[in-house]
C-alpha cells in the first residue's frame, strides 16, 4: 500500500480522534486561561508549571510545548482561541530568550514550535526574531571538534540523544537565511550522534560524555535510563524520529537508514499492550511505563513510513497506529475535568515523576493525529 492508502485506511479512526480531540482541548484550554505559568503536567486536578509551585522556571526546556499544541490545535481546528493563546505563551517565553546563563540546546524545543510554527503560518516577524535568535544561540553551543553541548556548568563535554530534535531549528535557520553554516553544525552533530550514540543492537545511548578538548569519549551515563548501556525508550524515540527529520531536511541517506533501524529496535522491544516502558532495559518485574516515549516515537514511525515504500512502510504506519490506539484506550483522560490527556508518561526511571500527564506527550499525540488527518506541515 502507499502511504496516503495506508493514512485513507484509517481515516474515520483519525476523524474520530480529532474530533474528541476539539472537545478535550476546549477544556484543557479553558483551564489554562490566564494563568501566569506555562502547563506541564496536572496535580489535583489542575495545571501546574515544571517544579515545585511558586519555583518553576520560565527558561524550563518543556515551555515550548504548551504553545505548540496550541498551534497544532490550530491547524486541527482553526479555532484562533488556540492561536491566541499560542501567542499568550511565546511572549511569556520572552523572559527566558534574554536570560542566556539558564538557556541549554533544547531552545529548539522552547522556540521552533512556538516562534518558529508562528512565522511560518503567519509571517510574525517578531516570532521570525525570536526563532533566528535562538537558532544562534543553538549554534553558539557547538564544540567544532563535533558536536553541540547540551547542558551547563562542568558539563562542557555532554552530548545527549534529546539534541537530535532541537537541530531542527538550525535547519530550519539555514533555509530561510540561506546561511548554510547551521545545517552544516546540524549535520556534524547528527553525524557523531550515528557514531557514538547508536549501538550494535541499533538502540542508543541517552548521554555521551566527549573531553571537551580532544573529543575522546569518556563515558556514557544513565542519564533518564535505568542504568548505563541500558535503553531509556523516550531516547530512543527522539533518536528515531530525530534521525528522520534530519533525513527529511537533508536528504543524507545514512540518516534514513538509521532512523530505519532504531524504529526496528523500538518495535520489537514492544510488549502486547503497545506502551512503552520507561526503559526497554529495566527490570522484568517493574512495570513503570512511559506514554510519551510512544507518542513521540508514533510521530516518527508514521513520519517514517512516508519516507520509505512497501511492506516497510506498512510495519512503520501500524505500529504507530497501534501505539496510538493503545494510548487513546488505556492510557489517556478524556473527561472535562482532566486538563492534560495522556496519562502515564514518565519523566524518568530514577528520582522521576511516574505515570503522570506531561504537556510534551499531548504535543506529540496530537502531531501525530494530524499526521494520521494527512496535514503535511512539518512543525519541525
Ligand atoms: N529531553 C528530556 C526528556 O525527554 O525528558
């Protein structure tokens, strides 16, 4: 089957989908409104920001989700409360731009799907700035020995998997000022990352650790995993739909391929109920899941199956579909009082929250209804 045959297969599913969707967001907008934080996960009940109330950050790296699932609303619906509030949300995120001394890589996450999403739809030359200012500042964090530097303090050699989806800016960048030197750092990142991130068995590390000076590899910790050279999920699935965007945006082969085999790895690490858990390593008898892992490796398998033809593309689509439909049924709220949507998305394996609601994973489960609705527009 093609893909847009594979996409018409499930077309009333999808419809269905976007349908509960306007009703549940209505809601979770509604609770939102006005409120001087960005959403990221529910207590009792209600939004709360990142981190204990009263203490959260405006510079924390989730705070451009909640106004990209406004834009994603927007495209589903075109209903301009969602663009209004996408527009509330990228201002509020004005005092993180300037205050460089807590920015990190993910000013990809924090500005491509607010700033960026917002040029491209309406030309808002404020956001064109916002979105042109972080994608150097994303630059200024390359190493030239190869790679982008994701946190601060001491940590001047860590690489992480989670980079793989902020070079889209950098992409992104380089198109409209036809500047290639982003996608040139882009492209020796993302190939380090195929070097010293994926593994023999085609999963990947969360962190490597590079001298700073000499790019020797140090280590690689377990960052959100369960311990080191195990298999945190929500890595591997910014991995696999990482590597397919930089194939999208570059056309460098090596890059399909790789995301190709991660997407082969996620699946088969895949038990009956079709949500990941929080690591594919963990014990046998912990039964710790991570619904935003699946969400967002959804997005890249259904995203994958566009790209590559035959019975291939068909294993991608259904499984992606599979995981959706294992979300939408035993791991979401769709009531009114519930403002979040996805339910059992986890944070991390150790000293993390647990089966809570996290604003990335609706972002995610979102796109990829709307991929599923066979909207083509890349928000990345
Ligand atoms: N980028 C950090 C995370 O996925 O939790």
């Amino acid at each position: 089957m093609t893909f847009d045959e594979l996409r018409l297969s499930q077309a009333e599913y999808a419809k269905a989908l976007a349908d509960k969707l306007a009703r549940k967001m209505s809601h979770s907008l509604a609770a939102a409104k006005g409120a001087d934080f960005i959403p990221y996960t529910v207590r009792e009940g209600k939004w709360v920001p990142a981190g204990p109330v009263g203490r959260s950050s405006i510079s924390w790296w989730t705070n451009g989700f909640w106004p990209g699932e406004m834009w994603e609303m927007y495209r589903l619906t075109k209903d301009e409360a969602y663009k209004e509030e996408a527009e509330r949300a990228e201002k509020m995120l004005d005092e993180a731009l300037y205050n460089i001394d807590a920015l990190h890589h993910d000013v990809g996450f924090m500005w491509l799907i607010s700033s960026g999403v917002n040029f491209r739809m309406t030309d808002n030359d404020q956001s064109r700035k916002r979105a042109l200012l972080a994608a150097n500042i994303l630059a200024g964090r390359f190493n030239p020995l190869g790679f982008i530097r994701a946190w601060n303090g001491n940590r001047t050699g860590w690489a992480i998997i989670d980079t793989m989806m902020n070079l889209n800016l950098l992409y992104w960048a380089s198109d409209f000022t036809g500047d290639p030197r982003f996608r040139k750092i882009a492209m020796i990142h993302a190939d380090t990352a195929m070097k010293y991130f994926e593994r023999e068995d085609c999963s990947c590390n969360h962190i490597v650790i590079f001298d700073p000076e000499t790019m020797a590899f140090v280590n690689n910790p377990a960052g959100q995993g369960y311990a080191s050279g195990s298999s945190w999920s929500r890595g591997q699935s910014w991995a696999l739909y990482g590597f397919t965007l930089s194939w999208i945006h570059t056309g460098k082969k090596e890059y399909l391929d790789t995301a190709r085999r991660v997407a082969k790895y996620f699946v088969s690490q895949i038990q009956d109920d079709w949500i990941p858990r929080i690591d594919f390593c963990q014990p046998a008898d912990v039964d710790l899941k991570d619904s935003c892992a699946g969400a967002i490796a959804a997005c890249g398998l259904i995203e994958l199956a566009r790209q590559v033809g035959g019975e291939e593309a068909e294993f991608f689509f259904n499984a992606g579909v599979n995981m959706l439909k294992a979300m939408d049924e035993n791991a979401s709220d769709w009531s009114d009082g519930y403002p979040a949507i996805l339910t059992k998305c986890s944070s991390a394996y150790h000293n993390g929250d647990h089966h809570i609601a996290m604003v990335y994973a609706d972002f995610f489960f979102i796109e990829a209804v709307r991929k599923l609705l066979g909207d083509e527009f890349l928000f990345w």
